[in-house]
C-alpha cells in the first residue's frame, strides 16, 4: 500500500500519547486495561505538557491509530480476556518499524550526500548509524551510488575542518600559522573565527583579525597550524550578517567597506539557457530577450575576483556592459591573456 502517512496532521500531544502506549504493551510483566493506559498518558502529558483529563475514549482512538496503516505503524494491539490491550508480536515497537522499499531509496540518496560531508567531527558520531543504514539498504538491493558530488579528497587543509566547526560552535579564539601564497615565510597570528565557506571546491574560513582590525577571509589548504587562544579572548561578530554577506557577492573575497554595484551583461544565444539556469547570484535578473536568441541580465552585487572569474569562465560568449570599472579590467586580462597565444 503507498504510505500516506504524511498526509494526515498530527500533534505532539497524540505522539506522546502513542508513546506512551508503546511504551506500556512493550512491558509484558503486566497485563493493561484500557483505565491503565489511560492513566498513563495522563500522567505521562502532565509530566511534559501540564496537561490532565484525558478519556477513555481519546486512548481508543490512538490504539485505532496505531493500528492502521495512516502512520505506518499497522501494530498489532489485541484484546485478550476482553479486558487487556497486548502486542500479539512480542517483538513488536512502533519504534523498531522495518524500512519500506521507497524509505530506503530515500535514505540511499541522503546517505551518498551526507558522506561528502563526512569530514566534520559534528557527522562521526554518525558513522555506525549510516554503516548500519547502509549495510540494510545494500542487504535488500543492489546499490549502486548515483549521486556524485564534486569533491577533492587530496585537497590540502581538509584536515582542518571539524577542528574550525568545533572552535566556531564554542566560540572560541584561535592562534592561527598560516603561510600565504606570496610568503615564503609562516606568520602566526590571533584570529576569530565566524563562518566556513566552500566554493570552487576549495574551503575557507572567515573571521576577525585583532591585527588588521577588520574581516579576514582564510584559504585552509594556506593553513599549517591552529590551536586555541587559552588567554585571548573571543571577539563576537557584530560585522555583518552571514546571509546577507554571502548574498551580495560571488565567491569569498570582499571589503566590508564596499558597497553593491549593478552589474549588466550580455549573453549570447550559446550559452543564454546556462547563465539563465545557473545564475551568477540570486539576485539575477532579466532585463532583455533579444530576437537573435542573446539576453541581457543585471545583478546588484561587490565586484571582486571571483565575480572577473566566473565571466571570464564564459571567454567570448559574455560581454560586460556595466559598470565601465569592470568591463576595463575584463578587457585588460583578456588582452593580456591574447598577447600570450600570439605567433
């Protein structure tokens, strides 16, 4: 039978009550009339909910519940004696209920999904769960991965990762050893961490520095050491909003002090249906369809390098029409990157 289990709302006060119930027929050392389990969802609603007065007649309502297929329980609650309420399977819990075949390609997909991000210390406590999950789902069918996530196992500073989260979650100050690529030497510096950030398959963390008084944004794979601050103390982010700073750009990199700029481009008809389907940012807009199949599309976003990457990744399929500061140093690369194929 397809589950339309979903469907039908229900409120904590009837799971806790069907809780209860379970809990009671899964205790075979006594025998329970309608009156005990009562009692019990009584007791069990005032303890959490400061709720009293439950009838009789709610209590059959949920057993009826529990027996249906509309939550997917189907438990097997008999009478005996015409009096007491049992599980005829002693085996039986509605917290021990077998996995459709639908429930475990669902849970195949996640699985493929949350093992990308299995680097992080706040997803090992998982490990046996997801082995056990997999060692169902692989027992009853065939599996077979179809969900491939863009990723880079070899990548440096990857290591860092559930270390940061962890600092992050704690709130806690950081001595970070960081050698950039234009140093040949490490520098060792306070830092407090806010945010990680993938893009481009590369990890990043974005925090304050005491040193430069402002916002620093850290590659990982820069990162040699970080250890915690014993005696520094955690400076709270009061600088920006982490949505709204990732929503007003492309990539990482970007001055506090900058402020949006609309951005117009032109797109050919070759590559329209991919910048209309991935936009550069949210904020994407189209202003003009024109007859030979090209668009015009604006944005409000801070111009950084990551914005002149990502058009340039298009070459000649995108032309900057604005702002006239980007469109000059989008001509530049491209003429200086033309010098480099001459003959």
């Amino acid at each position: 039978m397809e589950k339309e289990k979903l469907a039908m709302p229900i409120n904590r006060n009837v799971l806790m009550r069907i809780r209860t119930i379970d809990a009671c027929l899964r205790r075979r050392n006594r025998r329970w009339t309608l009156e005990d389990l009562r009692k019990a969802c009584e007791e069990a609603l005032y303890d959490f909910e400061g709720i009293s007065g439950i009838s009789s007649r709610t209590v059959q309502r949920d057993i009826e519940l529990m027996r249906s297929d509309k939550l997917g329980y189907n438990a097997p609650i008999e009478v005996v004696d015409r009096k007491y309420y049992i599980y005829s399977d002693p085996e039986y819990s509605i917290t021990e209920l077998p996995l459709t075949q639908d429930d475990l390609a669902q849970l195949s997909g996640a699985l493929d999904i949350i093992n990308h991000y299995k680097g992080f210390r706040g997803l090992q406590g998982l490990d046996d769960t997801l082995t056990q999950m997999r060692d169902r789902i692989h027992s009853q069918e065939s599996h077979r991965q179809v969900v491939f996530i863009d990723t880079n196992d070899r990548l440096k500073g990857l290591e860092f990762l559930s270390s940061l989260y962890d600092f992050i979650v704690r709130s806690k100050p950081l001595l970070i050893h960081y050698q950039s690529f234009k140093s040949e030497r490490v520098s060792r510096f306070k830092f407090s961490p806010y945010l990680l950030k993938e893009y481009n398959n590369r990890w990043f963390v974005i925090g304050y520095s005491p040193r430069l008084k402002d916002i620093q944004v850290l590659a990982l794979d820069r990162l040699k050491q970080i250890e915690e601050d014993m005696g520094g103390t955690y400076v709270e982010n009061t600088f920006f909003e982490p949505n709204d700073y990732f929503d007003a750009m492309v990539g990482v990199t970007r001055n506090l002090k900058s402020k949006k700029e609309r951005v117009t481009l032109w797109v050919d008809a070759n590559q329209a249906p991919y910048v209309l389907t991935k936009p550069f940012l949210s904020s994407q807009e189209v202003i003009e369809y024109r007859d030979d199949g090209s668009v015009i599309v604006a944005m409000e976003l801070i111009l950084n390098l990551e914005l002149e990457r990502a058009i340039l990744g298009y070459a000649n399929h995108v032309e900057v029409i604005a702002p006239r500061s980007l469109r000059s140093s989008i001509a530049r690369r491209i003429l200086h990157a033309a010098t480099r194929y001459k003959e």
